[in-house]
C-alpha cells in the first residue's frame, strides 16, 4: 500500500477556516452574473460616492502622497480627521497620535481586534445572525462564538416587525470564560439599530463582568429612524470599547477599504500589534482622500441619508406588495424580509431559486446564523442601488410571486 501523503492526513485549509467555505456573496453574485438577475445580494452602492472625493484620491496619487508606504497608524491628516469627526459628532475626544489607528477597512479592524484581544478558549459574544467576518476572524483568533439571537417582534407588532436584543439572554450568555462582547449597530443583516436604552443595559453589563467590548459602527450614518449612539459614549465604556469604523458605506467608496479603530492608548497598541502583521499599511492615497471626505458639510450626510431613506421605501413597499413579511429597516442598507407569507420556509432553497424565478438575487439570512432554525425563514435584500434598478426588481418580483 503507498503510504499516506500529508495532504491526505491533513485537509490544506487551516481547520479553524474549514466551516467557511466560498462565501454566500460569491455563490449569489456568480447565479445573477449567469442569469442576468438584478443582484440585490451583496451590500454595495452601483453608484460612486462624491466627486471630490473621487478627485481628492485623484490629486493625492499626481503629488505623491501616499504612494509609498504611509506610517503605520495610518498617515496624521486621516487619524486628524477620525479624531475631529468622532469629536464634532458624537463629543467623544480621541488623541490622534495614540488613539486612532487606521485600518484596511472595517474587515480588517475586525480581524486585528479578535486576533489581538481573543486567545484560544476565550469566548465572544456577537449578536445573532452576524456579519460573515465575525465568525471567521473568531474562529482565526481561537475564540469560541457564543451568539445571542436577535428576534423579531413579528407580524403583531403594530409598527411592523422588527428585530430586537433580548437582553435577559444576553446576559445569560456571559460565563467567566467571556472575554468579549462583539456588537454591530445598526445591524446588518436586520437593520436594526440599538436604542439608548439596549446600549445603556449592554454597558452596565460590560463593566460589571469587566468585559472588553468591540463594536461594529460602520453603518452609523445610515440610520433613518431613530438616533446613532456609540456605545463607547456610555460611562465606563470609553476604556474598554474599540469602536470600528470605515468609509466604505459613509462615502460610497466600499472599494477603497479605509476603515478605523478609535479606543485607548492600550487597545489601539494591542490591535496595531496585529495589523501590522496582516497588512502593515494600505490604501495610501485613499486615506488623504478620506481625511477630506470626513470634513464634508452636514449636508452631504443628509443627503446621503435622505436618498438611502428613499430607496428603503421603494424596496420595503415593494417587497411587502409582493407578499414577504417585511422587517422595519431603522438603518444601514439591508431589509430583512420573512418568506412564510409567500407560502415558503427554506431561504435557501428560496434564494437559489429566486434568479430564474424572478431575475432577482438575495441572499439568505441563515448564512448569519448558527442557529440555523432561527434564521431559516428570512432573506435579505440590498437597496444601496439606482432607483430604477429598484424599481424594475420590485416589479418582476411582484410579477413573480404577487
Ligand atoms: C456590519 C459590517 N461590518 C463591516 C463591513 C466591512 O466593511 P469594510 O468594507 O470597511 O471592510 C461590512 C460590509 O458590508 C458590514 O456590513
């Protein structure tokens, strides 16, 4: 018998990575690329974000700033204008020099922070179904996830459904093994966004297990109903909150990846210890261009809200014409939808079929979840898109399925 290769003992892939295949996103956009389908999978704007933004990328690249290696916390004008904005907006004070740390995106802040802060037989708390990285960069650190399911209020509630953190459960699920608390406000996928009084419970929680927190705020200009707190403004929650941010959403410019941590002194040293090993420094150029982005007039902020509101409408109305079960969308660029009115149970199964049912892509919330059963029935579309590419989806799914 020829003896066993290494390969054949031992899988290639890492086996902390072995549950994350191909994501859904991949799978999704590949079905809408093959059937010409409207895809409203993936959470990205087909439109770009403002000129002079796009332009202030263009000079920074022509003058040579940025093309080489910028420092390693990210280059001072960018960390300036972190500092200003958390500043002017939420009256939150951060030292730029020792405070703010500039990253490859909010992935990347993510996947430092875990990998920094998390060993193997820690605990992370994240609120369920999560966004996909959350799990991988856990599972990376050696953490184990511990989800908190978000649940919806259901058809009965007199607003329309929504989801909501339980926080009796949440506080269940803290053991002496916890070490961490991974929030997201607003919520993708739900479009949920914690209310003052959730936040408020969440940090009383923290400092009384004295748990880190890392949070998740890279939708925090998109919140249509309702109010953006940090969680880091809360007492005792400055210096045990590594608050993550990025320009993608705020700017239109998702494929830039410039994202940002602002917390103490000793956090933002721990989590640059590991990025500076995962990508040392990126995105050089871009991070002059968002330094200016940051210092845009209130009116831009506005308009970007009110034209995304706009469009959450048009989806929302859409959807619920076509017979789901639409979730009340307070922020970011998602609604969550149930399918059991339409008669269906399987998101998945729903999802796969939905491009030559309907020329629509959509992907299922399940992929967020352990609990597989709890996120079963939901499905989750993007309106980040023009109008009229809103307009003709909500039109062949109310031909498809109304
Ligand atoms: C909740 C959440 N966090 C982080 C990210 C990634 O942000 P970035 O593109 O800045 O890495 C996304 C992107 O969809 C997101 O929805």
């Amino acid at each position: 018998m020829a003896p066993m290769t290494s390969t054949e003992r031992r899988p290639l892939l890492n086996r902390r990575l072995a549950e994350f295949g191909t994501t859904i996103f991949a799978e999704m956009s590949a079905l809408a690329v093959r059937t010409g389908a409207i895809n409203l999978g993936q959470g990205f704007p087909d439109t770009d974000g403002p000129e002079s933004v796009r332009e202030a990328a263009v000079r920074a690249l022509r003058d040579g700033r940025g093309n080489q290696y910028p420092p390693g916390p990210g280059v001072p004008e960018l960390r300036e204008a972190i500092a200003e904005h958390q500043a002017k907006r939420y009256g939150l004070t951060y030292d730029p020099d020792r405070e703010v740390l500039v990253t490859a995106g909010a992935t990347e802040a993510l996947a430092a922070s875990l990998l920094a802060l998390v060993e193997p037989g820690d605990e992370v708390i994240a609120l369920e179904p999560y966004y996909d990285s959350y799990a991988a960069s856990i599972a990376l650190a050696g953490g184990t996830r511990v989800p908190v399911t978000l649940r919806s209020t259901g058809p009965d509630d007199p607003q329309g459904p929504r989801f909501r953190l339980d926080l009796d459960e949440l506080r269940d699920a803290v053991t002496d093994r916890t070490r961490l608390l991974l929030l997201n406000t607003p919520h993708n996928p739900t479009g949920t966004v914690l209310t003052r009084e959730e936040l408020a419970a969440i940090a009383e929680l923290a400092v009384e297990r004295d748990l880190l927190v890392v949070t998740d705020e890279v939708y925090e200009h998109l919140v249509f109903d309702g109010e953006h707190v940090p969680l880091a403004s809360f007492p005792g929650m400055r210096e045990r909150t590594v608050t993550i941010s990025s320009a993608g959403k705020t700017f239109s410019f998702t494929g830039w990846k410039v994202g940002w941590v602002t917390a103490t002194p000793e956090l933002v040293s721990a989590v640059r210890s590991a990025k500076q090993f995962l990508t040392f420094v990126s995105a050089g150029p871009f991070q002059y261009a968002v330094a200016e982005a940051l210092a845009l007039p209130d009116s831009y902020f506005h308009e970007l809200r009110e034209d995304l509101r706009a469009k959450r409408d048009l989806l929302a109305a859409g959807l619920a014409d076509a017979g789901f079960g639409v979730h009340r969308t307070q922020g970011t660029y998602f609604v969550t939808t149930d399918i059991r009115p339409l008669g269906e149970s399987d998101g998945f199964a729903f999802c796969r079929d939905l491009p030559e049912r309907a020329g629509v892509v959509a992907v299922p919330n399940a992929v967020f979840y352990d609990h597989q059963d709890a996120g079963a029935p939901f499905v989750r579309f993007a309106f980040c898109k023009r109008e009229s590419v809103l307009t003709e989806a909500v039109a062949r799914l109310g031909t498809a399925l109304g």
